[in-house]
C-alpha cells in the first residue's frame, strides 16, 4: 500500500464543497431553502482555514525534519576520504 502525506487543507476544503453540495441537493429536493449567494462565505472561509491547516502542517513537517536531521550528527561514508572523487 502506497504511504502519502496527510493534506489537511484539501481535508477541510473538500469537506466544505461535500457540505455544499449536499446543501444544494436537499434544496433542488425541496428539503430545504438555501440562497445561491452562501457559496462564496462558506468557499472563503473553507479556504481560509484550508490556508491556515496547510501552514501549520507545513511548521510541524518541517520541526520534524529538522529534529531528524540534527539527530544524524555521524558523518557520511562517502566523505570519510576513503573514495577516489572522480
């Protein structure tokens, strides 16, 4: 099984256009009344907090990263002068 990073912002964005779209199908059905014009406060906001989700995943990725990085203090092989460089 292929391993991916977690995206929260398409998580929250994609989240908020199902809402959406599953307000504008029980309005077409006649469950609900729904204006046309709550699309673009609710998609801004979805993308406001889609942008806000993203940033800190990127934060948090990048901690991480450099806790990895500076946990390796031993140096490579390859730089050890053993090897001819071409």
């Amino acid at each position: 099984m292929l391993v991916h990073e977690f995206r929260p912002g398409r998580l929250i964005l994609g989240l908020a256009a199902l809402a959406l779209a599953g307000l504008f199908a029980a309005d077409a059905a006649g469950a609900l009344s729904v204006a046309w014009y709550m699309v673009i406060p609710v998609l801004c906001g979805a993308l406001g907090l889609a942008a806000l989700a993203t940033w800190v995943a990127y934060l948090v990725r990048r901690r991480s990263a450099r806790s990895r990085s500076s946990e390796s203090t031993g140096a490579p092989a390859s730089s050890s002068g053993s090897q001819a460089i071409r």
